[in-house]
C-alpha cells in the first residue's frame, strides 16, 4: 500500500516538474519571437543584421542575470546602457530624454521608435541606439568587431559576443535551449556529485566538475547548441574541449582519448553531436594517458563579463538525463 502511493507520489510530481519546464520554454519562445520581430525592425532602418542585435542582446541579458550591480531587465530587451553614457557624461540631467540635448551632451540616446523622445527604458529605444552605434563603424563583420571592442573594451565579452553572431546565424532562430546528456544513455557510465572534492594531483585543488566513469572509446557528446571555442592540450586536462552556449555557459570536457574528426574552434555544434570519446588523458606532458581510470570529466562555467566561475554541473547533467531518458520514452 505504502509503495503505491509512493509511486503516485512520484508521477505527480515527475507530471508536474515536466509541466513547469514546458510551460517555461514555451514563455520564452514567446518572447523570442517578440524579440526576432523587434530585431528584424531595427536591421531593416540599420542594417545590422538581425543575428547581431540578437548575440549582443543576449550575452547582456546573459551579464544582468548574474551581476548585482546592474539592475535586473524589465521589458523585452537585455542590453542596458548606464544613464551616464545614455545622457551624456557631462550631462546634468541623467534622465534627460530630449534627442537633442542628449546629443548635445555627447550621449548616445536615440529615439528608435519616433515618440519624440528618447526613452532609456524603452524596448526600440534602447535596441535601436545600440544597432546605429554600430552601424556608425559599418555594417560588415570586422567594423562591427571593433565597435564592440571601442564599446566593452575586453576581448573575452568581443570573443563571444562574436560566437553568440555565428550561432544565430548557423541556426537562423533563437530557440537554442536544448540539451544532451554527454554520453549516450545506452552506454555503460556511472557518475555522482563530487563537487569541491579535495584534488591530489598539481598541488591543492578543488574539484570543479563531475566525473562520468566509462570505458575508453565511449562517444562523448556536445550537451548544447554551441560553438567549440577551445580544443587542445592541457597538463591537467589531458585532451580538452570548450564548447559555449547561448545562455552564459562555458562547458568543459576533459581526460578524452580522442576527438571526432574534423572538429575544430570555431564550429557550431548542436546537442548530442559527436565531439570525441572518453580516454585517461591527462596528469602530464602531451600524450599523457592512463594514470587514472578513464572518465569524462565535466565542467560548467559563467562568465559576469569581468570573471568566471564554475558552478556545479551535477543537477545539470541530472536534468538532461531525464529529459532525455523522458524523450526516448515518447
Ligand atoms: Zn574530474
């Protein structure tokens, strides 16, 4: 008796959280599809193109939802310009709305939307401005590399602001949120939390990752829609591989025995696209291998555009488990 209704215990609440997800994603769609009209408006009175307005909105989205310093979005879109650079420095009214004494001041408000007035809080203001802040350096790629580089001044926020373009561009939408688990679900793999755990091996470390235990040779998997920013050798690692998303994250693979063929930086992935396979790699100079038992190691990491940090990656990869598992079952 107690294990029936355990068991409706645990459907309710495996219907429940399934629900809640979808009914998030689909939100969200809804608001991508708000946001790509929004964009494709700005591109056809600028044009930027779409994809551009779409990566660099999003890598602020991304930076707002994870800084305490900036304030939280409110409408449809995550770029935010502080008032200062909005008015104009030396500006005495930071909530100067006035087009032209913004200008006069040297801000960059514009209007976007032709109310007459230009509103820091508003959707096509704000997008707007930003795309004719572009387009005052060009149209093409390389200017707009460098009125990203003028405007944020870091490389890393230029790098993948610049990864975020190639992804919507390959994709042609924004609908990017799917996952994989990294290894095929029919593989023999077993893995628990073992995050923080004390690390012997170069000093003192702490684990940042979860280990997946498999048997060389077993396919390792891109979790996400992505783009591969890193591939290599590194003394801990061993074979190595980067891959971020759209949604602020860095997802790192290490220990591989190999990688598939032709991969390569700069490549858009999608979820469970075959990236290498687990190896022991590792612990030594280039070719290292075998000094542990072989796993995939698993990392994620954030980026705020000034540090990074890694987070654990354990519910994560409990999650994509499941739905997946829950995917195949349909
Ligand atoms: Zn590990």
């Amino acid at each position: 008796m107690f294990f029936k209704q355990m068991m409706i215990f645990i459907l309710l609440i495996a219907f429940f959280t399934k629900n809640i997800e979808a009914a998030i994603q689909m939100d969200e769609k809804k608001r991508n599809q708000e946001r790509l009209s929004l964009y494709r408006k700005v591109e056809a009175i600028t044009q930027i193109p779409w994809y551009v307005l779409a990566a660099v909105d999003q890598y602020e989205r991304n930076v707002r939802r994870v800084r305490k310093d900036i304030p939280k979005e409110v409408g449809l879109i995550g770029i935010y310009i502080p008032p200062e650079k909005w008015a104009g420095p030396s500006n005495p009214h930071y909530d100067d709305q006035s087009p032209v004494s913004i200008q006069i001041f040297g801000g960059m408000g514009k209007d976007g939307n032709g109310d007459g007035k230009a509103d820091r809080t508003n959707d096509e203001d704000v997008l707007y401005t930003f795309a004719d802040y572009l387009s005052s350096y060009g149209i093409d790629l390389e200017n707009i590399k460098i009125a990203l580089w003028d405007y944020y001044q870091r490389d890393k926020t230029v790098g993948i602001i610049i990864g975020h373009i190639k992804i919507y561009k390959h994709f042609g939408h924004l609908n990017l949120f799917e996952h994989a688990f990294p290894v095929p679900l029919k593989a023999n793999y077993s893995y628990r939390s073992t995050w923080g755990d004390a690390r012997g091996w170069g000093g003192r470390r702490i684990h940042e990752g979860t280990d997946i235990f498999a048997s060389y040779g077993v396919p390792v998997r891109a979790t996400c829609y992505g783009i591969v920013e890193m591939k290599g050798w590194n003394r801990y690692g061993g074979w190595r591989i980067g891959i971020r998303d759209i949604n602020n994250t860095y997802h790192y693979f290490a220990h591989l025995n190999g990688f598939s063929k032709d991969l390569h930086v700069g490549q858009i992935v999608k979820p469970g696209q075959l990236i290498g396979s687990v190896g022991s790699s590792g612990y030594g100079p280039p070719g290292t291998a075998g000094k542990f038992p072989p796993h995939l190691h698993y990392g994620m990491y954030k980026d705020n555009g000034r540090t990074e940090w890694s987070f654990d990656p354990y519910p994560h990869l409990r999650l994509w488990e499941r739905q997946e598992r829950q995917k195949s079952m349909k």
